[in-house]
C-alpha cells in the first residue's frame, strides 16, 4: 500500500457486475472515512465485453487511475480477465480468481481460442492466487447474480475494511428485495477463502 493507498484493479466482462462491486468497495471505504477514487472502463460491456474498475482508497488518494505494477489486489470476475490484467498486480499483490469461464462470441469463429490452462498460468505468476467458484456458491444460494457479493466477501479478508461496513452498504446498495440474500452470499464469499 504505496503511501497508505490501496489498489484494487476488479476485472471481468459486461453483466458480472463489476461495475455495482466497484461502488460497493468504494462505499464501504467512504464509511471508514477512506478518501476514494474510482475509474471505470466499460465500453462493449453490454455485449460481454471487458468491463474494468480501478478503485484507489486511503487517507488521501490524487488519481483514480492504478499504474501497471502497482495493484495490490485483482479481483478477476472471469478467468481468462485475471489473466490478461495480471500485469497490474505489484510483486507480492493478491490476485483473486472467479474459476468461471465466459466465452466470447469470437471464439465461435474459429479464429481465436480460449486460453487453456489459465489458472495454472496465473498460479504460476502470482504466488498469492485465490481460486473459487463464486458462480457454483450462487448456484446453491439459488441465485447466480449473487456472484459480484460472493466475490466481494473473498476479497473483504485481504483489505482493512470493517465487516460491518460491508453489511450495511450491501443492504443499502443491493437491488430491491435482495439485502438479505446479499448479505448472506457475502458471507459465504468471506468463509470461502
């Protein structure tokens, strides 16, 4: 945490709900009383593109943007994302991979192929990896949209952010109706790691 700042690079593709995750983890930092800074990339997001959210938060943080190198954590929604970001992670960083793989309409063209054995890879890369399958932990909530909560409570246990916190941002934040279950697969995600 380069002067009291901590990075958070969260990857994935459009639909994962990265976006609503990057607000969350910033929420949750402004109730500690955290300066925050966010910067969002989602261009083709709604046709399953990339979809990136840096997120910078500590006592004073001048730019929203995390230089390559610098991230202490990655939180990758989608497999194949971790490993195309990865790059961003600082030497000694955290990287916390979605086993869950999204296939882009290209592959079906023949032309380009998914990577194989992209968990190794990045094993290989990044000593400090954490796999889970936050889609199947969504699947037994009964609810795979809860994958951006689940995620979120693997990642609460490597940031200084009060569990506390957590709960009451993803009640506020969470869709209608949905607080409860939300919180819950936050839960699951922190008892996961």
């Amino acid at each position: 945490m380069k002067d009291g700042t901590t990075n958070v690079l969260i990857v994935g593709v459009g639909g994962q709900g990265v976006l609503l995750a990057s607000e969350m983890l910033c929420q949750v930092a402004r109730a500690m009383g955290l300066d925050t800074k966010k910067s969002e990339v989602h261009g083709m997001s709604q046709r399953g593109g990339v979809v990136t959210s840096h997120v910078r938060f500590g006592k004073k943080v001048h730019s929203p943007l995390i230089e390559e190198g610098a991230a202490d954590v990655i939180l990758a929604f989608e497999v194949a994302e971790g490993l195309r970001w990865v790059h961003y992670l600082k030497p000694g960083g955290t990287i916390i991979v979605n086993e869950q793989k999204i296939f882009p309409p290209i592959i079906t063209t023949g032309k380009f192929s998914y990577p194989e054995k992209v968990e190794d890879t990045i094993k290989a890369r990044v000593p400090k990896t954490t796999t889970i399958d936050a889609y199947e932990i969504g699947k037994k909530l009964g609810n795979t949209k809860l994958v951006n909560t689940i995620l979120l409570g693997v990642l609460s246990n490597d940031l200084d952010l009060e569990e506390s916190k957590w709960l009451q941002v993803i009640e506020k934040m969470a869709p209608k109706g949905t607080g409860e279950i939300n919180k819950q697969a936050f839960i699951e995600g922190r008892a996961a790691k």
